[in-house]
C-alpha cells in the first residue's frame, strides 16, 4: 500500500481538511488546522508532500518520526498542526485496512464513553445562567464558560466583580451536581490572575483553564499553591517536550493538548501517558470538527486518567457550519446524560460526507479570531 494523493479543504466555519489517499483504495482523513491561519498549515501540509507520497500509510510511527525530525526544523503550531492532521488520517487508514476503532490498535478501550462538556458565553461572556441551563436541559453535565474581556496587568476590581458574578449566576442556575470550568484563555496576567482565582474558590469550579499564557508557564506553581481550584492548560503546547516541566514541577491539574495541534493522535497519546505518571488528568482541547473530536475519543477511550472531553456543537464559532454537518451519519456523536459512546466503526469510527466537503471547500476562505485592545490603546490578548 502506498499513498498517492493528498487533498486539502478549507471549510467553514474556521476548519481545514485532509484526505489522504492510497492506491488500494483506502483513504483516511484528518483535521490540520490552526484556527485563523488555516492557509499557512495548508502550506505545511503540502510540503510534507515529498515526505508522504510513495510511502506506505501504515508505517505510522517512521512517518511521524520523518516529519518531525527528518527536517531541521520542528515543533511549534504550524508544523505540529500539520504533523497532527497527516497523523489523524493515517491512523484511519490503517484503522480501516484492519477493520476496528483506531483504539483497538493503540491497546484496547478502558471505557465504554466519554462525558463531554460545551462552551457557552462567547468570546464576551453574556446570559451565561441561560445558556447553562439550557445545555443542562438538554442532558450536559458540565459547561465552560470565559472570565474576562479586555484587561490590563492590574485592573480594577470591577472586572473581577463582573466575572464572579457571572460563574455565580451560573452556579445559582443549574445547582450543586454540574461542573463549571472558567478559560481565562491567557488573557489575564499573573498579579490579576491570583486575585481573579481566589474570588472564585467559593464557587467549586472543575477547573480553572490557561490561567496565564503558556510562555509564563514558570509562574503556574505559584499559581497553582495559592488556590484549591484545579489548574488546566495545554492547548498551545505542542508537544511532549513543551509539557514536561510542567509535569515534573508538579504546577499543573489537567493538561489539554489539542489531538490536532499537538502532533495528532501518537503524541497526545505519550503526552496523556506522561502526565499519568504525574498523577495528572487529561482533557483533550477540542472546539474544532468532527475529525478532530472523533480522533479525541480515540485518546480517550484507551487514556486511564482522561477526564472530559470538549466539544464544538453550537459553540460561537460556528456561525456558518457546525460540528455535525459534514457527517453522513450525525448520530455518531449523539450524547445522553452528559456522555458521548465511543465510536465503533473501523478507523476514526466517523464517515465524513464528501460531497458536502467538496461544495463547500473554498481555499479563499479566511477567519479571524478578534482583534481587541484596552482602553489605552494597547493591543490585548484575545
């Protein structure tokens, strides 16, 4: 078996495609995307293409091996995401060439299904008790919800106030037996992030998520001393090497690392394995497609110490598309009392409608995340 092609689609609502294809007439897909710059991976991608083409799909490690260390250069969101969405799709590959789940290969499942959570709030978030109590209704059992907008190193108080009468609001709404996490998404900085923490201890939160930016990851001890709440990030780490010391200082709860940021599925799986020793949880970063989430599941079914899982159905972001759409067969993510079943067909265990693929891939396509900036002008983190 041998690969012959590699096609890329841009998408809707901010996703990018790959289907990678073999002369026996197998082909696998996979989801290589940094959200906002979905045309710099496809380059990355289409350079891998000397490294892909002619060789045989099921030597999945020797290829993530080349692509990695085989060129000068690695590591970082473009290369690894590029990496990630190759290593997705040869694993449905070589899935469906032995007719089983991708985690029948990696060791067999340790769990029948995986509890999920959904974003609510937006980017500015507003009508959070609403919203949680709508996905409660529906059957969720977890939500995540932002802190902030715009702030400064030292703010007033004010922001502070407002974000803990948010999660408060929430917590009267949907009660006791329902998890809440907060993304600070590295918005805030260290001396309004110990403040912001200790205002929200009362509320019992799952997590608290990307307190700082990961390039501050020195400080997330500090952090992680001064408070009871659980301290989760990840989800711009690239690899292993990114989150090993982190783990080895012990300054960190749950780890995300995105199944299509973070190499795909061989390196998210030595990552959950490195945190396990640590006696840390895993919560995959997912607010992106179908792909990327089936590929999740995978990780977490054979991961012991995953935790939850994110998805994107009905998150902000999907304005013109949403997770379920480019599947022949929606049911396969269908969710009750707050946990999705895992996958049981060959490969990702998803079928991706390719005609619906095909119509909407549009390489002109182009989403930004906000721009925003504080009162004084200065650029701030979105």
């Amino acid at each position: 078996m041998k690969i012959t092609e590699l096609e890329l689609f841009t998408v809707p609502p901010r996703w990018l495609f790959l289907k990678v294809s073999t002369d026996d007439g197998y082909s696998g897909w996979g989801e290589p995307i940094v959200e906002g710059q979905a045309g710099t991976v496809r380059g990355a991608v289409e350079d891998m293409s000397d490294y892909l083409l002619g060789r045989d799909p099921r030597r999945i490690e020797d290829i993530w091996q080349t692509l990695f260390r085989a060129r000068f250069y690695r590591g970082g969101p473009v290369m690894m995401s590029a990496i990630a969405g190759v290593n997705q799709a040869l694993w449905d590959i070589k899935g469906k060439y032995h007719g089983v789940p991708i985690y029948e290969l990696l060791g067999g499942k340790v769990r029948d299904k995986v509890q999920i959570y959904a974003g609510i709030g937006g980017d500015r978030p507003s009508d959070v008790a609403e919203q949680a109590k709508k996905r409660q209704e529906e059957g969720l059992r977890a939500v995540k919800m932002g802190a902030v907008n715009e702030v400064h190193y030292m703010d007033t108080f004010a922001h502070i106030d407002e974000a803990v009468g948010r999660v408060a609001s929430v917590r009267e709404q949907v009660g006791k037996d329902f998890s809440i996490a907060v993304d600070f998404h590295g918005r805030v900085h260290k001396p309004m992030a110990k403040m912001l923490i200790r205002e929200l201890e009362p509320y019992h939160l799952m997590f608290v998520e990307e307190p700082i930016l990961p390039m501050h990851n020195e400080s997330l001890l500090d952090l992680k001393r001064s408070t009871s709440i659980p301290i989760a990030t990840g989800e711009r780490m690239y690899s292993r090497w990114d989150f090993k010391t982190i783990l080895a200082e012990g300054s960190v709860d749950i780890i995300q690392p995105d199944v299509s940021h973070a190499g795909g599925i061989s390196e998210v799986m030595r990552i959950a394995v490195m945190a396990e020793a640590y006696d840390v949880a895993l919560a995959p970063h997912c607010p992106l497609g179908p792909i990327a989430l089936a590929s999740c599941l995978q990780v977490d079914a054979v991961a012991y110490n995953a935790l939850i899982q994110e998805q994107s159905l009905g998150i902000h972001y999907n304005t013109q598309a949403d997770l379920l759409d480019y599947l022949a067969d929606p049911s396969v993510f269908d969710y009750e009392d707050g946990f999705v079943n895992l996958p049981t067909a060959p490969g990702l265990g998803i079928e991706i409608d390719e005609d619906k693929v095909r119509a909407a891939s549009d390489h002109a396509f182009r989403w930004r995340n906000p721009r925003w900036r504080r009162k004084d002008g200065s650029v701030a983190e979105w």
